[in-house]
C-alpha cells in the first residue's frame, strides 16, 4: 500500500465529510435556511424604500453570511471527537495540518459555498444591480474560506466545551472584522462606482495569508484540546 | 479660581468628572476585587489545611 | 557569582518577589497619579477650541494606549507559557488580562464622553474608537476562553494560542479598520494636530507611567492570588505565613 500522498490525504478527508454531511442533509440546509432568513428580515425591521435597502445590501448579506458561517462551526470537529475518530486521525502517522485543511475545505463546501451561489438570489431582494451581484458573488467566493479557516482555529480551541458554540462565534468573529469591511466594500465600490480591484486583492491576500498559516495553527489548537 | 469655577468646568463638568469618576470607579473595583480574590485563595487553603488535618499538623492529604 | 535568572520563574520564588515588588510600583503610580491630574487640572491652559473639555485626553490617550500595550505584553506572555511550557508566564498573561480590559472600557467610556462635547455625539465610528471596541471583544474573548475550560493547563495553552492570533490580526484590524474609515467619513479632526502645550505633555506623560505602574502592581498582586489558587496542594504554599496564621 503506497504511502498516501498530502494531496491524496486532503481528497480523502474531503470525500469522507462530505459524504458525511450528505447523509444528514438537513445539517447544510439548516446553514443555508439561516442566512436566507436573516437577509429577508432586513427589509422587514428597516422598511421596504428600495434605495435604502440597495445601500445596505452588501453590508447586511455579509454579515448575513459571517453569522451563518459561525453556525455550523462547532460541528466542524464536534462529530469526530464525540465517537473517538478525531483521536484516531491524530494518532495516524499523517500531517494533521493537511487533514485539517481537508475538514476546512468540506466546511466550506457545504457551507461557504452554498451561501455564495444563493447570494444574488437575496441580491435582487435588495434591487442590486447586476454588476454589483456578481462582485458579490465573487466577493464570497474569496471571503468565506477565510471565515472557515479562522473558524476551525475557534472550533479547535473550544473542542467539547459546553456552550462551544457561542464561544466560538465570540472568539472568531473579532478576526473576521477586515473580510467583513472588505468583503462589504468591494461591492460598495461597484455601487459607487469605484474599482473593486483594490477591495478583492485584500480578500484575496487574507484568504492566501489564512491558508498558509491557519491549518498549521488549528492543528496545533488540536493537538492542546486532545491532551 | 474659585473652587465651584473649578468644578464647573465652564459646562462641560458633567462629561470631565464624568469620565474621571468612572475611571476613579473602575480603579477602586478592581483593586476590591483583587484584595477580595486573594482573602478567598488563603480561606480555601485554610479550610482545605484544617480538613485535611484535625490535629493541625498541616500535613498536605 | 552566576546571577540564576530562572530563579523567579518558579512560582515558589516569584510569589514572594512579586510580595516585596507590589508596594514599590503602587505606590509611585499613586503619587505620579496625583502629580499627572495636578498638571493637568491646574497648570495646563485652557485649550482655545474646547475650553475645558479637552482634559478627559489625560486619561483617555494613556488608557488607549496602555490597553493596546497590556495586550502585546499578554500575547508575549502567552506565547513564552506556551512554548517554554512556564506556568508562571500563562499565569502572568491570565493576570494581565482583566486589568488590560478594564483599560479598554475605560478608554471607550472617556472617549464617548469626550466625543460628546467636541463631535457632538456618544458615539462616532472613528476609527481610533471601534479599533478599541475590537480589542476589548479580543480581551473578551481571551476571558471567555480561560474561564469556560477547566482543566488549568488546557485552558492555559487554548488561551495563549487565541492571544498569539489575536495580536497578530491586532495590525490587520487597526489597518482595515482605518481604510473602512476614510472611506466613509473622510478622517475626523485629529486633537494632535494643535501643538500641544509643554504642562499637558507633562500631565499626559506622568499619567501614562501612573497607569503604567499601576497595571504592574495590579497584575502582580492577581497572580499572587493565581499562584495560590493553582498551587494550593503543593507543600510551600501550605506553609505560608499567611495560610499557617
């Protein structure tokens, strides 16, 4: 049997989450019924003028978005260490950074993801203009791995504390201001007619800044939990 | 300058001994608070001695 | 004679060094405390734009900078706990945490007071201000975390990991914080920008080395009680002074 390669050991990892989370399905649904929801109660506490609502628009989806993306945070590793799989993985003689990568990727598949492809659909909640959806979109796509990967540092440091979720979310969200503040701004800038490169290259730089160094560190964060 | 001049702080008295009063406020906690911490560590050790030891001896269980 | 500087790493010997230490940064901070607020209330002019509001700056620059400062001392501490495995360290990082956040309070307390005369409301998203509010939900998350774990040496090292990442988005945040506030607001008027008279230089500076020596003190005397909470199976602690009267 050959050694199994990193990239071999992410696919692996990957393809058991997911499967996983597709068994119960109502797990990702729940994630993605959320957000859906608390974008619609805006306009229903602020009041239905539409030029309001389209300044506000990209504010309240990415809060929206950090909100929903807390939600299934503790579940991140809660699963593995409640049945034991979790100390099993850290005993295999592989890179827990890697498997740890792979268990952010299936986070944010199921639910980074979902909440970008179904953002401009809320989007023309708001009366955003086209351009200004697909910044969004794309705004996402860039911002929300960053939201997982700071994520699993949270649900790695409150692994199988009672009231893990809350904490987490107290702990992670500070972290997560600057992809709020560009995330949101990216598509102010659409709207206002500003370039968005700069607000996307930020996104963009968080997003590869985390991914260098957030599995190394949610391993770590593991590795004191599991003691 | 007289005394009520001083505290009048040409109307802006409320928002001057406003904030130093809070912090004067918060100082004092937090130093009760401290003191308080440590009376309750050295009750804790004198209530686990004098469990652990009837005669007094001090001897850690 | 080879001075053994991991002599006071052993909690047994800080706790008495810290004993002996505390008076001499209390009571310094009080009487520079003093001095700060005489400069500051008596000797410092009246400023030509807020006539008499502008004092809350002697309390409110020190505090600000002071609870950004105790954050980076905590992290450090944090991080030496962590990787030198020192219990003293992590206890000195959980000592420096609440006073580090009560200076956060108050530097937003005095700056809503302060913002309310010159800017006209309680307050205003400037961005010096919600920077202080992220890093007194940092201080709080740093709490959160020590306190929601049981076990002592868990919750010493899941806190110093949380302290290293904080401080190193520290910068992140103050930067995105800044660029969100010019964008928006354009920035608001600096108090810096006026020459600051020679007397409020003075106040400002003994009422930073005040604050300063008092965080010291406080943290000290914390981790004393820390120490004998942590440390009250062990044999020495049993025979304290204090524990055997």
């Amino acid at each position: 049997m050959k050694k199994l390669s990193l990239l071999g050991l992410l696919g692996l990892v990957l393809r058991r989450d997911l499967l996983l989370a597709m068994r119960r399905r109502a797990d990702v649904l729940t994630t993605l019924i959320f957000f859906v929801m608390v974008v619609s109660l805006f306009p229903l506490g602020v009041g239905p003028e539409i030029d309001m609502l389209r300044k506000m628009a990209s504010g309240v989806v990415w809060v929206a978005a950090l909100l929903a993306s807390m939600l299934s945070l503790p579940r991140m590793f809660s699963a593995d260490y409640a049945d034991g799989t979790l100390e099993q993985m850290m005993l295999a003689p592989q890179s827990l950074s890697v498997l740890v990568l792979g268990k952010i990727a299936a986070h944010w598949m199921l639910s980074g993801l979902p909440l970008a492809l179904i953002a401009p659909v809320l989007g023309l909640q708001f009366d955003m203009s086209v351009p200004a959806l697909w910044i969004l979109v794309i705004a996402l796509l860039l911002g929300t791995p960053v939201l997982s990967m700071i994520g699993a540092v949270g649900a790695a440091l409150t692994l199988g504390l009672r009231g893990g979720g809350v904490l987490v979310s107290l702990l992670v969200l500070p972290l997560c201001i600057p992809v709020l503040i560009f995330g949101a701004g990216a598509v102010e800038a659409v709207n206002s007619g500003m370039s968005v490169v700069s607000n996307l290259s930020f996104l963009g730089a968080f997003m590869l800044f985390a991914l260098v160094f957030t599995p190394f560190v949610a391993a770590q964060a593991l590795r004191i939990s599991m003691e | 300058m007289s005394w009520s001049e001083f505290f009048a702080m040409n109307g802006y008295a409320f928002y001057v001994w406003g904030s130093y009063g809070v912090a004067l406020l918060v100082f004092g906690i937090e130093i009760l608070m401290v003191r308080n911490r440590r009376k309750n560590a050295l009750r804790e050790l004198r209530l686990m001695r004098d469990e652990s030891g009837e005669t007094g001896t001090g001897e850690v269980a | 004679m080879a001075i053994n500087w991991f002599k006071y790493s052993a909690p047994t010997n800080f706790y008495g060094l810290a004993g002996k230490l505390i008076p001499f940064f209390a009571w310094p901070a009080a009487v520079l405390f003093v001095i700060g607020l005489y400069i500051g209330f008596f000797v410092a002019p009246t400023d030509a734009v807020q006539s008499e509001a502008y004092r809350i700056i002697f309390l409110h620059v020190p505090t600000s900078i002071l609870s950004m400062f105790i954050y980076l001392i905590m992290a450090g501490y944090a991080a030496l706990g962590l990787i030198f495995n020192t219990r003293l360290s992590s206890m000195m990082a959980q000592a420096l945490a609440p006073t580090g956040a009560l200076f956060a309070f108050i530097s937003l307390w005095t700056g809503a007071l302060w913002g309310k005369p010159m800017w006209g409301a309680w307050w205003v998203w400037d961005a010096r201000l919600t920077s202080e509010l992220i890093l007194l939900f940092l201080y709080l998350g740093f709490i959160a975390l020590q306190a929601s774990i049981e076990d002592p040496r868990r919750a010493d090292r899941a806190s110093a990991l949380l302290a290293i990442v904080g401080s190193v988005n520290v910068p992140i945040i103050y930067f995105s914080v800044k660029w969100w506030n010019t964008l928006h607001q354009g920035s608001t008027i600096k108090f810096t920008g006026t020459s600051m008279h020679i007397a409020m230089q003075e106040a400002m500076f003994a009422m930073l080395v005040a604050c300063w020596l008092y965080s010291i003190a406080v943290s000290l005397a914390r981790v004393r009680s820390i120490i004998l909470e942590r440390e009250r199976n062990t044999q020495w602690v049993n025979e304290l002074k204090e524990v055997r009267s």
